[in-house]
C-alpha cells in the first residue's frame, strides 16, 4: 500500500481528502503546516504529497523548497492545492518543484486521476 | 459528484468536522478583528485572512453557497488589509465584525437545520462598498500625508485602468518609485504568536462519564480505607494487616493522582471568556461615548469547562455594571481629577484549590448612602439593622434581591434584577463573590470559584445524631466549646473571639431536631464573603474527599443543603450550602424578632 501526506491547515479538507483516498486503499498520514510536514516526514514515508499553498508556519511554496532540498524526497510526487490564478505565483511552484496543481474546490474524480497517473508514472 | 466516491455517512461527518472547525475559526477570528484595529499586526491579519479563506473553501465545496461567498467578500476586504491598502480603522472593522457575526449564525444555522436561510444582502453590499471606496482612500491617504503629488495619484489611476495584471493601486505607486515599499508597509510590529497547544477535540459527555466514574472510584476509595482501619484495630500487628494496609495506600495514591489528571482534562483557559471581553467593552464604549483602557492579567489560568460557560452571562453582567454605573464620562472624569479614560481590570488567579477573578475599574465607586437609602425605602431591613453593619457589609448588599442604586436605567443594565442573579449563579458554582470599594474611587468585584464542582474537600461534622459536610474551603477555625462561651445577646447566641464578636447558628434549631442545649461540643468558624459565622457542632469526624451528588428532582430545592454525599460505610450524608445557611439565618433571626 502506498502513503500519501495531506498538508492542509483546514482539519475539514483534510478529513474529505483522507476519506477520498482510503476508500481507494491509499494509506493517509496528515499534517497541519509545513512545518509540521516536515516533522512527520522525518518518521512516516510518503509516495506522494499534497499540500495546499496558503499556510500559517510555512506555506506550500517555503514547503516544497524545502523538501527538494533532501535528497531522499528529490522526485516524491507533490500535488499543490490553490485557488490562485497567479500565473507568477504558478510558475515559481512549478520552479519549486511541484508536479501538479489541483483547484479547489476538490472534484473527488479529478485528484484520484492525477494521484493515480504521478505514481504511475514513477513506477 | 462525490456521490459514490465519498458516502453518506462520511459526508455527513465532513460537515459536522466542517461545522467545528469553522465555529472555532469564527471564534478566534472575531477576537483578533478587535486587535489589528489597535494594532494591525502582520501575522494576526494574516491568520484572520486564512481563517476565512478556509471557510470559503470548504463552505463552498460542501455546496452552502450563501456562506462561501459572504466569506469570499470578507475575504476581499481582508485581503486589501494584508496588503496594505486598507487600514483596518473603526469603519472597516465594524463591517467585517457585522459580516463574522452573520457567518457565524449561518454556520449555527447550518448546524441545527442543515441549511442557510440568511438574508446577507445588505453585508454584502457593505463589504464591496469597502473594496471599492477604497481605491481612493490609499491615494488620498498618500496625498494628505504629501508622499505623492495629485496629478501622481490621477496618473497612477489611469495606469491602473490599463494595466493587464490588474494591479493594485499601492503596487503601482511602488513600481513608479513614488514611495518605497517601506513606507508603503507603514506599520510593521513583529509580535511573535503563541503556537497552538496539540489538541484532539473530546465530547463533554464522555469527560463527565469519566468524571463520574472517578468520582465512584473515590467513593470505593473511602470505603477501603474505613476498612482498613477496622482491619487494624482487629487483627493488631499481623502481616496480612500490613499488607493490606500498603494496597490502601497505593490505591489511594493512584486514585488521587486518577482524579487530577480527569479533572486537568476538563480545564480550559480561561481566555475562552476573557477574549471575549475586548469586544464587549469596544461595543458598550460605543454605544455610552465613554472611554476605557482594558487590562486583562492572567488569561491562561485554567478552570473546568462548565464553569466557563456557566461564568459567561454573570461575568457579561458585572462588565456591563462597571461600565455603566461605574466608569464616568470623560468630562466627570477629569472634573474629578481622574484620567479621561477610564480603567477597567480583569485578573485572574489560583490560590490554593480556588481560582479568584477580580474584576477593577476606577470609576464612581459604591455610594453606601445610597444603598442604604434604598434597603430602607425597599423594606430590606430596619434602621438599627443598618446602623451595626460594617461599610463592607453595606457594600455587599447591593447583591441582595430587587436593589438597583442607579438613578437612570439604561438598556444594558439597572433593571434591578441583576447582581444577586450574579450571586446566586456564582454560588451554583460553589463559589463566592464579594465587593469592595471605596467611594468616587473604585470598586473591585472579586469572584471566588472551586477548580471543579465534582469533588471537594469537606469537613464531617456530627449534630445531634446526625452527620453534615461542611465544604472546607469556608472553615477557617475550630474552637472547642464550654461553659459561658456562648453568650445571649438581644436573643441572639454570639461568641467572642479574640474582641470580635460573631454570630453563632445551632444547626440543630434551624433544621428542627431535638435541640437539647449541651455546652460542650465545637463551635467550626466559616468565612462566606465578608461574614464571619460560628456553627454549633457536637462532634467532629473529620476531613474528607466528597464527591458532591446532586439530591435528584424531588429533593432538589431544599435551601441550605448543596447536595449529598455517600460515605465509605455506605451511608449519605447531606452536604451544607453555606452561603443559603447564612442566608437563611439572617431570615429566621428577622421573623424571630418581628
């Protein structure tokens, strides 16, 4: 089975997420900020990662240079999570290293199809 | 579509998650509003900024249409602020509190009937006026304070017209060097936010059942040590006694330590009623034109959920009296060589097994002639009555039913019904509360409270046959009786302690027993408020932990007695109200002199 980290400061985004993906057999481990990511990525492995943008502590952005900066998580799959339409603010995620983006609000379908393809793909 | 990949059940767990998470968001947020318009720290602007872009988010996914997009303009608004382009003032914070409170009912709405009928139109419409209005209100701001010139100010809005990337206002006037960046951020006040305490959301209901269940344990507790010293005594230096004799005591220790430890879990800061009071205050000066500079010392002391919630109203109430009757306009103010604004103080603090708020302000004080005047006219009491007491003991009438001293009755307080609702909500709680004062000066409520209501510690005292718990939190003093101890005055049984003279109350005649008058015995001296009484006693057992049962629908309003107790042999025993006993004394002692 493989794991999948949701960071999201909502606890309602993150119970729907977690529900989406258990029923399809993923297992869920949760954090709060990227902070708090960062720290349970020091126990828990993760296949892949979503993570919303907008954050108190360290957002998405701060987040994912961050975790490229480890070598063991260089190409971990990672979905960001946004509103934004900030075509700037898309292209230094992109440069940051995020795989995807996901709009919210969350279309159930969409994120089981794309969290499905990026680990087909690294397989 | 979430239809098969999220269920039913699920979903409906999704929206309860949601109705908790954005309840507590609303909570914080409508608290902090009340802070950046004093001080617009970055991280709080920010905090309040996600709060609400949160709520947007997962109101909007989970289809509550109205509330997402209220919260989708608040969010607008909110977001000038972050950026500088707002100044969060009176105006802009009135309107987003009136938008928080609106959201705040759709979601109660939302919880209780699952949908949101809630006409939001007028919000709204305030909110954009905002967003719009505002374009201006920066470009004015910088000419006022001469950073731009006017024709820099009409340029840069043309330009702002044109631009592809719709920027905004303040950007622009960066881009074009106009001012720095710097200047534009005008207000930077680095204040470092608590981090958030790890916290799993528990239903009250299962605390109380572990409550309860604690609770027996102490009770089961008892009894095995009324055992054990009926096992000593028989069985004199024997092994199997000893033995025993350890398992009681550790027992005991691992009770005791069970029942800190339950009821730590059900303390809650008492922030959650504290931060209330920013806005309470903000709102009355308001309405009153008056002018207050709040203190509040001591939020994070901890005390038992119920007792929060029961706090609330009573403590609303006291805030309200204070600033009504209590603080004077500006103008009296300073004819009293006061400071124009006045001071309004909360504290709160733990002594002993107590948790003591007091509640300052430095504003017109108790007028004693006034309450006196109005004891008299209300038939309250007689003249000579009046004539012995104490100023504090005037003072602390004012708790007394039906007596209001304000001369003008305003919306908020002064209906007369009012600071003995206070009393007798406060004494619910096992709790105490006293005033002290001093004349055009201030005046200090000082409120004392238990850390739980469950369990406390009593003194197990013996009348005539049968047995009473005293709470121990009033017993100040024991002293053994003997003959002429007791004097009679005025038909009126008294003891003096060290010059002063207290009154004393036979149990044994307020409930009726066979009073037979013994001089020996214990007199226990109680502290409730500002009185101190003396209670005839025959015997005295001991000190012990009770667990307080309420004494059920039938019994429930026996004045005088708070609750029973189950001992460790078995038997209930009836816990004294202290405060309805002084009461109730003060009453028979008025009829036996009529």
């Amino acid at each position: 089975m493989q794991t999948i980290l949701v960071i999201d400061d909502s606890s309602t985004i993150r119970k729907l997420l977690s529900y989406i993906l258990r029923r399809k057999d993923f297992l869920v481990a949760e954090a709060e900020d990227g902070l708090d990511a960062m720290e349970k990525l020091s126990h828990v492995q993760a296949d892949l990662i979503i993570v919303d943008l907008n954050m108190p502590n360290m957002d998405g952005l701060e987040f994912v240079k961050n975790l490229r900066n480890n070598y063991y998580y260089i190409d971990t799959p990672v979905i960001m999570l946004t509103t934004t339409k900030d075509e700037n603010l898309r292209r230094d995620a992109f440069q940051a290293g995020v795989n995807m983006f996901l709009n919210k609000p969350v279309q159930p379908d969409v994120l089981l199809f794309k969290v499905e393809s990026l680990l087909k793909g690294g397989e | 579509m979430e239809g098969q990949i999220v269920e039913k059940d699920e979903m409906q767990e999704i929206v309860a998650e949601f109705i908790a998470e954005s309840s507590e968001l609303m909570e914080n947020v409508i608290q902090d509003i009340v802070v950046i318009e004093e001080n617009p720290d970055e991280e709080v602007v920010n905090s309040i900024f996600r709060a609400v872009h949160t709520i947007k988010g997962t109101s909007s996914f989970l289809g509550f249409a109205t509330l997402s997009n209220l919260a989708h303009k608040g969010e607008d608004v909110l977001g000038m602020i972050r950026k500088k382009e707002m100044l969060p003032d009176r105006e802009v914070t009135d309107v987003l509190l009136e938008s928080f409170d609106l959201m705040k009912q759709l979601i109660d709405d939302i919880k209780e009937k699952g949908t949101e009928a809630r006409e939001t139109g007028s919000t709204i419409e305030k909110l954009e006026r905002l967003t719009k209005a505002d374009r201006k209100k920066i470009g004015e701001i910088l000419v006022e304070e001469e950073a731009i010139k006017i024709d820099e100010l009409v340029n840069a809005l043309r330009k702002q017209k044109d631009d592809p990337q719709e920027k905004k206002l303040g950007e622009i006037i960066v881009d074009e060097k106009l001012v720095t960046e710097g200047q534009l951020k005008g207000f930077l006040s680095k204040q470092k936010t608590q981090k958030e305490e790890q916290t799993i959301r528990i239903d009250v209901r299962k605390l109380d059942e572990l409550m309860n269940l604690v609770g027996e344990l102490v009770l089961g507790k008892n009894r095995l040590i009324l055992v054990n010293s009926i096992i000593k005594k028989d069985l004199n230096n024997n092994s199997t006694a000893d033995s025993f004799a350890d398992v009681t005591n550790y027992l005991e220790s691992i009770t005791n330590e069970l029942q800190l430890s339950v009821m730590k879990a059900r303390l809650v800061p008492i922030s959650k009623l504290f931060n209330k009071v920013p806005r309470l205050v903000r709102d009355l000066c308001g309405e009153s034109k008056k002018e207050i500079d709040l203190h509040i010392e001591g939020e994070n002391t901890e005390l038992d959920r119920s007792l929060i919630e029961a706090l609330h109203d009573p403590l609303v109430h006291i805030i309200r009296n204070s600033l009504d009757h209590g603080v004077e306009m500006p103008e009296d103010r300073k004819k009293r060589g006061k400071q124009g604004k006045g001071i309004l103080s909360m504290k709160a603090y733990n002594e002993g097994n107590h948790i003591i708020i007091e509640i300052y302000d430095d504003g017109n004080g108790i007028h004693l002639q006034a309450v006196k005047d109005k004891v008299r006219e209300k038939g309250l009491m007689t003249d000579s009555e009046l004539n012995v007491m104490t100023p504090k003991e005037v003072m602390n009438l004012i708790f007394i039913p039906g007596l209001s001293t304000a001369k003008k009755l305003s919306s908020v307080s002064g209906r007369g019904v009012g600071m003995d609702v206070v009393k007798t909500n406060i004494e619910k709680m096992n709790g105490q509360v006293y005033v002290d004062s001093v004349e055009g000066q201030w005046t200090r409520l000082i409120i004392k409270l238990p850390l739980t209501l469950a369990i406390m510690r009593a003194l197990i005292v013996k009348v005539a046959e049968d047995l009473f718990a005293i709470p121990l939190s009033t017993v100040i003093e024991l002293v053994k009786s003997r003959e002429g101890l007791v004097k009679s005055i005025d038909k009126n049984d008294v003891l003096v302690l060290r010059d002063k003279v207290i009154p004393v109350i036979d149990l044994g005649k307020i409930y009726s027993f066979d009073a037979h008058e013994e001089s020996d015995g214990y007199i226990v001296i109680c502290i409730i408020g500002e009185k101190t009484i003396g209670i005839r006693i025959h015997s005295v057992i001991g000190q012990e932990e009770v667990v307080i049962k309420p004494l059920g629908e039938f019994l429930g309003n026996i004045n005088g007695v708070g609750g029973a107790t189950i001992r460790g042999d078995g038997k209930v025993i009836l816990i004294l109200d202290m405060p309805a006993v002084v009461a109730n004394f003060g009453h028979q002692k008025r009829l036996l002199n009529n």
